[in-house]
C-alpha cells in the first residue's frame, strides 16, 4: 500500500477518480466521511459516492441529487489501496456496489453487433 | 508508420479547431471584410492553443488526468457542473452544425436533398464511430482533411499580393469599424483555441495510453498538429483574399469555400477541396460528439473511452449516441448550420477561462505531475494566454450584440 505522506483532502482527494481493482473507473470522491472533528485527531474513515452525496456540495449539488439516480454508497477507508491522480481501491466495483449505473446501462447496448 | 500516424490526434483536433464549418465561413468572412489584416491573429490563437494542449496532454500523459477530471477538481462539484452543462450545450451546437456542413458538402457533391444527406450523414458517423477502433477514426478524419493543403497550392497559383499578405501578420487595424474588427479578431482567436479541442486532445492522450514517455509525442502533436490547423486556415484566408477581395465579392456561404480551389486547379482542385471540407467538418463532428460524451464520463466518474468495447463503457457509449440524435434533431429543424456554429464559438469563449485555468493549475501541482511540473516557459505563455483568455471571454458576447454578429 502506498500512500502520500501528506494529503490535501480538498485538493488531493475530493472529486477525484475512483478506480477499482481491476482498473475500472466506478465513480468519484462525491464526499468524506471524517470523525474526530471535534477531537484532536481527526480522520477519514469512509468515501461516500452517489447522488444523494451531491446535496451537501452547494446549490448545485442540491439541483443534482434532485434529478440524479442511485443510492449513497460507503467505501470505508480500509478499502483504499493507492492515491495518485485517481483513488485506487483494493476490490472491485462490483465487491464495493459501485459503477452500478453502468451494470445498469449495459444490458441496453449489449445486444447489438460489435458491442 | 508510426511515427507519420503519430500525430494524427493533434491533427484531428485542430482541424477541429481551425478549419471546422464554422471556420470555413468566419475566416472567409474575415478577409472580405478586412483584407488580410486579421491574419496575425490566427498566429495569436495557434501559439496558445499549442501551449495549452502541451500542457493538458503532459498532463494525461504523466497523471492520466484528462481535462474534465481535472475541472471538476479544482472548481469542485458546483461550478464544475456549470463548465459541464455550459460545454455540453456548446458540444451540441457545434455537432449539430458540423452535421449541417456534412450534409451541404455532400449535397454539392451529390445533389441529393439536404435533410436525406443529414440523417445519411448522421448514420455514417455512427457507424464508423461504433466499428472504427480509436486509432483508425483518427488517420481517417485527421489525414482525410489533409486534402485541405489543396488551398495552399490554390494560394500560390492565384499570386496575392505578398506584401499586404505578409503585412498581414502585423497586428494592425486598417478601418474605421474598430468594433466588428475586434468581433471578428476575439471570434478567430475563440475559434483557434475552443474548449472542445483540448477536451478531446487530452482524453484522446488517455485513450492512446500515453505515459512519461510519451512526452516528445505530445510535443510534436501539439506543434504539428495544431500548426498544421493554422496553416491549413491561413491558406483558406488568403485563397479568399486572392480571390474575393479584387471582385468584391462578399461569401456568406460554404458552397463559396472551395470555388477558391475550384478557379486557379479546375475540377481536380473542387474535387479536392470539397473532399477535404468533408473530412475535416466530419473530423470536427467527432471531436465535439466524443468530447461532449468525455466530459459528462469524467464529471461523473464513468468509465469512458473508445479503447473499452462498447458495452465496457455503456454510459459513454449511450452519451455519444444521444448526442448524435440530439443533433440530428437540432439540425433537422432548418436552422442554418453556419449561424449556429458562430453562436457556438462565441458561447463557447464564455467557457474558456473555466476551462484553461484548471488545466494551468493541474499542470503546476507537483504532487502528481512530479519534475513534469510546468516549468519557467510554460507558465509565462499559460499566464499571457490566460489574460488574452479573459479579455476574449468577456468581450465576446457584448462585441456580438453590438456588432450585429459582425455585420456592423
């Protein structure tokens, strides 16, 4: 496991590419879940993906999680193998129940040629 | 063979940028009005769209970090969205009339009704889109629109005037209407450095797996390919002038275009000419509809991109569809393919600084870009073109209010 010795949560982590075990792309840093906040080490424990995530980043987001599909999904902090450009996850999507609006989609190009 | 194929992704996306059917007029337009006065400022646009696509492919080639992941990143979920929704819709419009001016070349060429040729040509970008590997859309559009060089011979056969051409690309403003001068600069400069093309450029670099290594690659993509693009613009610029600006004649019409290679080459030079007009408004098609498709995946963390089959990447897939038959619709509806594609590019320089100032600030992080982190050069160039950036983003809009879209 590797990981940089210091993080800018906003910066290096919020909003970033989640990729999974087997290199699928499944999903972005909707949001953090920290606890200790009012203590004096405060952690991430868990990245949370999904629409409904979206209602507590601004006006925007409120608009979006109104429209947008799917439920939250948690990814507890263990689940992280490697940040670089992308957080790199040690399962896969399918483990974790992400990229589900793919599997959703899938079955309606499938069945063409060439697909 | 590689290296000739190399830099087809530069290529495809300055043709995108430079000779696209909203360019074709523009630039025409441009010289019948001004002469060769405006010619310095395609030079302006190419140095800056080179610097950033430099830059924006380092970048995918280092971190694997495409244009849109890095948006969404740095201007967070919120105004990330807004870039999102605003370039979507800019995609659109452009697509749509990209597949406008498909359909007017092949009418020129075939004589079929119009609203056939555009749903013909709508079909046929979804075929060689869904068949074609990613590489191969590349060389055909890319190297198809090469047939575009007809108007630099064109150029030479119609001997303008090589001082007033050369005179040209120095900046100055020979006219009392100041104001559609600079509509029709900020309009060239919006149109040479459009979002679309690094949206493209650097998903493209991802889709070729670009790495460190690569580097050199991208050097030479973004020079070749978007010097081409300007060279390819100023040949059609001063084609017009040789051509238009003795009789008079004021075009307002692509079917006008290729005449400049028709006159001086005879049918082989319209043949040509028309032949490149195609690759190239069928090249920008595909980089519009692909970066609308890219940028929506990377906002919201799908997979994307050609090198997965189809069913690999399924929202993208379905994105890039609905975007044809979105454009299908628009286009359908009569609106003129030209008209369209000038709001475009002037809508689109409103997007400009949100899109180039998250690719300057990704390309100065050294936590993942490492020793390629921008160095002195880059930087000075991406800091000059931000302020020329700016100023085009926006004057844009009110320049074309009080112009009348350059009509004075």
């Amino acid at each position: 496991m590797s990981r940089p010795e210091e993080l800018d949560l906003g910066l290096g982590l919020l909003d970033h590419q989640l990729v999974d075990s087997e290199g699928r792309r499944c999903g972005n840093v909707d949001d953090l879940e920290l606890e200790g906040l009012d203590g004096d080490s405060p952690r991430v424990t868990a990245i949370l993906v999904g629409p409904p995530v979206w209602r507590g980043r601004g006006w925007f987001g409120r608009l979006a999680a109104a429209v947008g599909r799917g439920r939250t999904v948690r990814v507890p902090w263990d689940e992280v193998d490697k940040i670089d450009a992308a957080v790199h996850l040690k399962k896969t999507a399918s483990e974790l129940r992400l990229g589900r609006g793919d599997d959703r989609a899938r079955p309606w190009i499938e069945w063409l040629p060439g697909a | 063979m590689n290296k000739i194929f190399g830099v087809a992704l530069g290529i495809l996306a300055a043709i995108g940028g430079f000779v696209d059917i909203g360019d074709l007029v523009f630039d025409v337009e441009a010289v019948a009005k001004f002469g060769y006065q405006l010619l310095w400022v395609v030079v302006v646009g190419v140095v800056g769209i080179i610097v950033y696509s430099e830059m924006c492919g380092r970048v995918a080639a280092v971190a694997e970090r495409p244009v849109f992941d890095a948006i969404r990143e740095r201007l967070g979920f919120g105004l990330g969205l807004g870039a999102l929704v605003s370039s979507e819709i800019v995609n659109l419009m452009t697509l749509a009339a990209e597949v406008g001016g498909v359909a007017l070349v092949l009418q020129l060429l075939s004589g079929l009704p119009y609203r056939v040729l555009i749903a013909l040509g709508i079909a046929a970008l979804a075929v060689v889109i869904w068949v074609s590997p990613f590489e191969w859309i590349e060389r055909i559009f890319g190297y198809g629109g090469l047939a575009l060089l007809v108007f630099a011979v064109a150029a030479i056969k119609l001997h303008p005037d090589w001082g007033d051409v050369g005179y040209g690309f120095v900046p100055h403003m020979d006219t009392s209407e100041h104001l559609v001068y600079a509509y029709f600069a900020v309009g060239l400069l919006g149109a040479a450095m459009t979002p679309y093309e690094v949206y493209f450029y650097s998903s493209g670099a991802v889709e070729e797996g670009w790495g460190p290594k690569d580097l050199g690659i991208n050097r030479a993509n973004a020079m070749i390919g978007y010097g081409l693009g300007g060279f390819l613009s100023l040949a059609l610029m001063i084609t017009a002038g040789a051509l238009f600006l003795p009789k008079g004649v004021q075009p307002q019409f692509i079917g006008t275009v290729p005449l400049g290679a028709q006159v001086p080459l005879g049918t082989i030079g319209l043949l040509l000419a028309l032949l490149g007009i195609l690759f190239a408004v069928g090249g920008a098609a595909i980089d519009t509809c692909f970066s609308g498709a890219y940028n929506v995946a990377q906002y919201f963390g799908w997979e994307w991109g050609k090198h997965r089959r189809p069913s690999g990447a399924p929202r993208f897939t379905i994105a890039w569809a609905v975007l044809l038959v979105l454009a299908l619709l628009v286009i359908m509806s009569g609106i003129d393919p030209v008209m369209l594609t000038e709001y475009a590019v002037i809508f689109s320089v409103v997007a400009l600084p949100l899109t180039y100032v998250p690719i300057l600030l990704v390309a100065n992080d050294r936590a993942y870009m490492g020793r390629y982190t921008n160095g002195r050069l880059a930087n000075a160039f991406g800091l000059l073109y931000l302020v020329v950036i700016l100023v085009v983003a926006v004057t844009a809009i009110p320049l074309m209010v009080v112009t009348n879209q350059g009509q004075g």
